[in-house]
C-alpha cells in the first residue's frame, strides 16, 4: 500500500475555493486560511479532491460575483499550479472496451447522476458533487460553506461534513 493509499481523503466543495476568492464573510476567510494551509503541505495526512465539474461552478461563479479575469486565473491555479495539491477526479470512473482503451459514458453518468439526485433528494450540481463522492468509494471528509451538504452525511463513505473552520478546528494537527 503506497502512503497516497493510506491517506484520509477529504472532498472540497465549490465553496471552499469561491469563499477564498470573494471573501465576504468570516467563513470565507476560513476557506482562504483552509487553502493556504493545503498549498503549504501543512494537512500531509489528507488527499484533497474535488470533482472536475467543480471547475464549471467555480468558473460560473466567480466569473459573475468577481471577474472573469479572476475566475480564469483561480482555475489555472488549481489545474495548473503544482503548489496546490487538490487532485480533481472524474465523477465518474473510465470504463475499459475490448480493445482496452478507456471509454467515458456521458449517457452511464446522466443517468448515475438522476439516481443519485433521486436518491438523495440535492439541488443541481451538489448531485455531481455526491455522485463524485460515492463513485470514489473511499472513506471521505466533505468540506463545505453550504448548510445543504449536510445531506452528504446519507452517502454511506461519507465520515464527516464539515465547514472549512470546522476543519481546522478539529482536523488541523499542530
């Protein structure tokens, strides 16, 4: 088993990056305090993810609360930057052929993704969000500024839900 294997794993929700962006509130300033802390390499017992979708909300988001530049820019960072070690993840894994190349089903994810909205009852993209998070089937801490993920908690590999100064306060080892 590899360290990366053994590490806890902890799902970042839109929230967290826009919060560091727009900063209009005290939990924002937690999310900022969150993402310098992960950029510093201070939570090395942690793989933080989040889904590939995310960079759509964060996109969105940002583009029309800040600036287009702004939302262009916090994406490269997290695509780009090596310094912020946030895997993003498909919601979805790759299926193998015949031919053993990989495949991506947009039809198989739509409807994975009915079922889950469905199941769990979650407004728009929080349905990608839980469906990324389950199909990682790995034990995860969801870390969110939205009072609505509490629902994360009925996904069975979902340990916590947290927001990011709950984080820090009860997972920041000193």
């Amino acid at each position: 088993m590899s360290k990366e294997d053994s590490l806890q794993s902890v799902y970042l929700d839109t929230s967290i990056f826009a919060g560091k962006v727009m900063m209009a509130d005290q939990e924002d300033k937690q999310c900022a305090i969150l993402l310098g802390k992960i950029s510093s390499n201070e939570f090395n017992q942690f793989r933080f993810l989040t889904s590939k979708f995310t960079l759509i909300e964060i996109a969105e988001l940002i583009a029309r609360k800040v600036t287009e530049d702004k939302a262009k820019s916090t994406l490269f960072d997290l695509v780009y930057n090596p310094q912020i070690p946030i895997f993003l993840i498909n919601p979805e894994p790759a299926h193998k052929t015949w031919a053993r190349r990989e495949y991506f089903d947009i039809d198989l994810l739509v409807a994975n993704i009915v079922n889950t909205a469905l199941k769990h009852r979650m407004p728009g993209f929080d349905t990608i969000h839980a469906h990324t998070i389950f199909t990682v089937g790995e034990r995860i801490i969801a870390v969110s500024k939205d009072t609505h993920f509490q629902r994360f908690k009925n996904i069975k590999n979902v340990v916590d839900v947290v927001t990011a100064t709950d984080f820090l306060k009860n997972y920041d080892i000193k």
